[in-house]
C-alpha cells in the first residue's frame, strides 16, 4: 500500500470519525482503532525487506546479531508505545498515554541495557589497555 493510499484511508477515517464523535462516540473511537490496526499492519508488510536490508548491512561490517536484535526490539518497543500512546489520547485518556510513554521509555531503556554494558567494558578496556 503507497504511502498516499495510507493517508487518504486516515484522512477519511479522520473526517468519518469526526462526523460521528458528537452522537456516538464508542463508534467513533473503534473506527478510529480499525483504522489504525489496518494502516499498522499495511506498514508492517515493508518492515520484513528493512529488517533484511539491516541484516545485510550488520553481516558486511562483521557486527554481532545480537546487537542487531537488540536493536530491532527497542525498535518494536518503540513503535508499539507510540501507538498505544496515540490510540490512548484519541480515547481522551490523556494520562494513559503518558503511563504507556514512561512504560515505553523504561522497556526501552531494560531492553538496551546490555548494549550499555558492552559499550561501558569497550571503553574500559581501551582506558585500562
């Protein structure tokens, strides 16, 4: 799906759910959502050739795949709480959206930890050595 498809899908759900929010606000709210499921599963249709362009590019500098793995799951934890967040705010739950922020952000954080700690002994080992 073009890019120009995926945003004339939101615009017309946008406006669609616009028009019914006054008088049925739960309809609104799951066209809203509907929309949303299908523009993330048309995008995920692409993210398989990036993952792959990533793996070539990782395999010709010699990079560990676990670096590469780290890096695809902070990605998702990423992408995952950016939609969370956003689906929260449009149901008018403000302070939901910031808890799954902060949630987000911690997962992310726990997820790259070990990447920290290569990164810490790198530089240790160059200062030491």
């Amino acid at each position: 799906m073009s890019m120009l498809s995926l945003a004339m899908l939101a615009l017309t759900a946008a406006v669609m759910a616009l028009t019914l929010r006054p008088k049925n606000a739960e309809i609104a709210l799951l066209l809203t959502l509907a929309c949303s499921v299908a523009i993330l599963f048309a995008v995920l249709g692409s993210a398989a050739s990036v993952a792959d362009t990533v793996q070539q590019i990782v395999a010709a500098a010699q990079i560990n795949a676990d670096y590469l793995a780290v890096l695809l799951r902070v990605i998702g934890i990423c992408l995952l709480t950016e939609f969370t967040a956003n689906t929260c705010r449009d149901a008018g739950s403000a302070a939901l959206a910031a808890n799954v922020t902060l949630a987000g952000k911690l997962m992310a954080t726990v997820t790259a930890l070990p990447l920290y700690l290569e990164i810490l002994n790198t530089v240790t080992g160059l200062l030491n050595g």
